[in-house]
C-alpha cells in the first residue's frame, strides 16, 4: 500500500492509483471532463489539476499516480484560477445556446462554469462554424459545442471496439472527432458518455428537460442477456434510454436495440389482451379463456404432435423450463427463434 496526504488528511491506497482515485476515496470532488471509469488515462482536459508538496506544481490528477509521502491540495485559489482558464478557453469558442439544449442540466461545462463563477466571457475566441450531421438515423452531432475530450473515442476503440470514432490531429491543435459510419454500430454510448451537447439522441429532441425526467431502471427486452437500462419517463412516457452502469452484466453498455429501440412501446399495434382464434378470426379473450384454451389443447397432443417455439427474449432459466414442458409432454420438437 502506498500512503500519502490530501487535504490534510491521510490514506492508504494501492500502487498505481492514481491522485483523482484516491482523493475519490477520501471524498473529495475534482472536476474532469477527459476521465470515465474504465478508459485510458489521457489527462488532456486541464480540469482536474491539483498541488502536489508544498512546490505548488500543478499536474493532472486523472493519470498522475501516487508516489510515497505525497502531499496533495485539491483545493485553492491557484487550483480555482487554473481551471476558470480551461473553462474560460472552452466558452470561448462554445455555442452559449443553455437556454434551448437538450444537454442543459446535465452538462459538465454548465456545471462547472456555475461552481467556479466563470459567468463573463473573458476571451472573444473563435467561434467554430461545423454544420449539424444528423446522417446518423438515431442521434446528431453538433461539432460546435464539442470539448475535445475524447471520451466517445476511447469510449469506442477500448470498450465497444468499433473504432468508428477518431480524433483529427491529436496533440495540442486537435479538432473534434470524426465519425465513421461504415463501421459504427449505433450502439450509443458515445452519446451517453458525452458531457456536453455534442451528441444528442433524436428520439430525446424536444421531450423535456432533464430535471423534469424520472429515471426508472430496467431490464432490456430483447435477449436473454439480461443488460440492464435506465428508462428516462415524462408524463409516463419513456423519452430516452441509456444503459445502467451498475448492472453487473453490461455496467452501462447497449446495443443499438437496447438503446434506441423502445419506439414500440407506444405503437397502436401492440396487442392489450390475448386474441384466440374463433371462425377463422382472430378475437380478444379473457386470460383465463386464452389460458384453459392452452391448457385443454396440450392435453389433446399426444407426443411428437406437440412441438415447442421458444423465445430468444426469455431468460435463460425460463427457456429451460419451457424446453422441460415440452419434454415431459412427450415430445422433443423444441427450437427457438435465434438458432439460425
């Protein structure tokens, strides 16, 4: 174990921690917009800057271990001036649109220029002048409003592996990232890791701000998998998806169905009671009706008459005790949708 001081305070933690990981520990808050649990160290962004011993050095927290003995200071007027310059750097070519984005109240840079009192535009700058690219069927891009931090891109080469995402001119004249749609596979989590507006999901346009949005987690209907999502609802009505990052089985990763397929759920087609078939048409039913229909019609079957269609959206564990059924019915005609 190594052990430093921060703020005063003393912890041990494990090689090759880094600063930002164990002031975490201790609970302090250090601002990022270029560092996400499970990417690469980068430390582009500037933000999360802290004094390491009484020499005052600044460096970034998010990739800079901790070394024996360490002495750090997350907070102070000279840590607070360093990142008011990031910030007052990032407005300064920055559409300043908070009252009409999407992105308003879940926005790092809304966040942080609030808590470090950056109000004022200190630098005129250059405003950048990227066209919307909406050719992407399930969310925009705006360019503009991009901090070049690179969290789509690591987010995309290290975890997803599509590599569609890639930075211009990597260094200290990068531009903001391209996108490849030949092999991207609208997944989305680059829209989800997003901290400003640059990304927005389509279906999210115009449905409510983000204070107004109940967040309900669930689970994805559509394997066997199991990932687990968070359903963003308005007036009972899911507005957008994103993947939970507590569930053990995907920590916040989608397919493009689990993140942008739940228009479904308000189609006039979905059916609202069971229908059974009277005289060549389909009529509703009552479950208990549906259900003695079943019933009589699996006693009539006499063994390889019976076959079994089950569901690639079930459980594993429901799929195994639907092939049992069929099994203990005397016939082994079991197959699924997904088999091809």
């Amino acid at each position: 174990m190594v052990s430093l001081t921060i703020n005063g305070k003393k912890v041990e933690v494990e090689p090759e921690t880094t600063i930002l990981q164990a002031a975490n520990k201790l609970g302090y808050f250090i601002p990022t917009f270029c560092s996400a649990p499970g990417l690469s160290l980068v430390g582009t962004c500037g933000m999360c800057v802290v004094q390491v011993d009484k020499t005052g050095t600044l460096l970034a927290s998010c990739n800079t271990p901790v070394a024996e003995g360490m002495v750090v200071y997350t907070d102070s007027e000279q840590i607070h001036a360093a990142r008011r310059e990031v910030l007052n750097n990032l407005r300064a070519g920055h559409p300043l649109d908070c009252l009409t984005c999407e992105k308003s109240g879940a926005c790092l840079l809304q966040d942080y220029c609030y808590l470090y009192g950056v109000f004022q535009m200190d630098y005129s700058g250059y405003k950048r002048k990227y066209e919307l690219d909406d050719a992407n069927p399930f969310f925009i891009r705006d360019m503009n409003k991009c901090v070049k931090c690179g969290l789509c891109v690591r987010t995309c080469h290290e975890i997803n592996g599509a590599a569609a995402v890639s930075l211009v001119n990597p260094g200290a004249n990068v531009e903001p990232p391209v996108f490849n749609e030949s092999s991207c596979v609208f997944c989305g989590m680059c829209v989800d890791i997003c901290p400003v507006g640059a990304l927005t999901p389509k279906q999210r346009l115009g449905k409510g701000r983000t204070w107004e949005l109940k967040r309900i987690k669930t689970i994805c209907p559509y394997c066997g998998v199991g990932c687990g999502l968070e359903l963003q609802v308005k007036d009972n009505k899911v507005v957008n998806v994103e993947g939970d990052v507590t569930s053990p089985v995907n920590r916040g990763q989608t397919c493009v169905k689990g993140h942008f397929g739940f228009d479904f759920l308000e189609s006039p087609a979905r059916l609202t009671s069971p229908l059974i078939r009277k005289n060549g048409e389909l009529v509703e039913a009552t479950w208990d009706e549906a259900l003695s229909l079943i019933a009589a019609r699996l006693k009539q079957a006499k063994g390889e008459e019976l076959a079994g269609l089950a569901s690639a959206r079930a459980t594993n564990e429901d799929n195994y005790l639907f092939q049992k059924l069929i099994r203990s019915l005397g016939s082994n005609h079991v197959d699924h949708c997904a088999r091809l």
